[in-house]
C-alpha cells in the first residue's frame, strides 16, 4: 500500500513540474537594440501598458493584448493602442519564456485583423528584447 502511495505522489508531482504555465501578468522591463528603455505591465483583462523611456521621448501607450500559447513560439499581437504613431495599427509578435521571469520577444506591425497574412516574424533575430519581470 505505501508504494502505491508513493508512486502515486511521484506521478502527481512529475505532472505537476511539467505542466506549469508562465504568467505573462505583472511588469516587464527592457532595452531594445538602440538603448530605448521600455516596459509593459500586462493586465489579466488583456489590457496593458507600453511606457517607452527613450531620449527625448518618454511615453506610456494603452492597449489591448491577446496571447497565443497554442504556438511555438508564442504569438502575442498588441492592438489597440490609444494614442501616438501606433494607433490603428497592430504589432503581431513571437515570444518564448525562459524560465518565470524572463522572456523573449520580436515585434512587427501590421494592419489589424491580418489574421494568417499578419508581417509576424518567424524567428528571433538581433532586434529580439529579452525582457525580465519587475513584479
């Protein structure tokens, strides 16, 4: 009865260690290939906030986010943004986790509502941000 036990528990936690789902939820920092100084605080509403820190320019953008995880890597496309040179547009994007506070992610822009025709990148390039939690 105790190696039933014991096996039993082995199983529970070999599933639980494989099957553990980063949180894009909280605040992300980092530094693009020009130096600009960015940060998104995703909402579980699918909100979200863009704040941009680049010289001469700080900002903070509103927008809509919606994650894919069904693909590998992950499509994340940001739309809706509430004001400045993205407005109206849409960046369909590729990110990957590595580990649970760290992530990598290429942008590009497009029209809204590309569907399958949307200008995402097919693979991380010079111009990925690695981004890391803040909180």
């Amino acid at each position: 009865m105790r190696r039933w036990i014991a096996m039993g528990m082995v199983v529970m936690l070999a599933a639980c260690r494989g099957d553990a789902v980063v949180s894009l939820v909280g605040e992300w920092t980092g530094t693009d290939t020009d130096g600009q100084t960015m940060q998104f605080v995703f909402q579980t509403d699918g909100t979200g906030k863009w704040v941009v820190d680049a010289p001469g320019l700080v900002d903070t953008v509103t927008l809509r986010y919606t994650l894919n995880r069904d693909t590998v890597p992950h499509h994340l496309d940001l739309a809706r943004f509430d004001h400045g040179p993205l407005a109206g547009a849409t960046l369909y994007g590729i990110l990957a986790f590595d580990g649970d506070d760290s992530f990598r992610l290429d942008l590009e822009p497009g029209p809204p509502g590309a569907g399958d025709r949307a200008p995402r990148p097919k693979q991380f390039t010079a111009e990925t941000v690695v981004f890391t939690r803040v909180r």
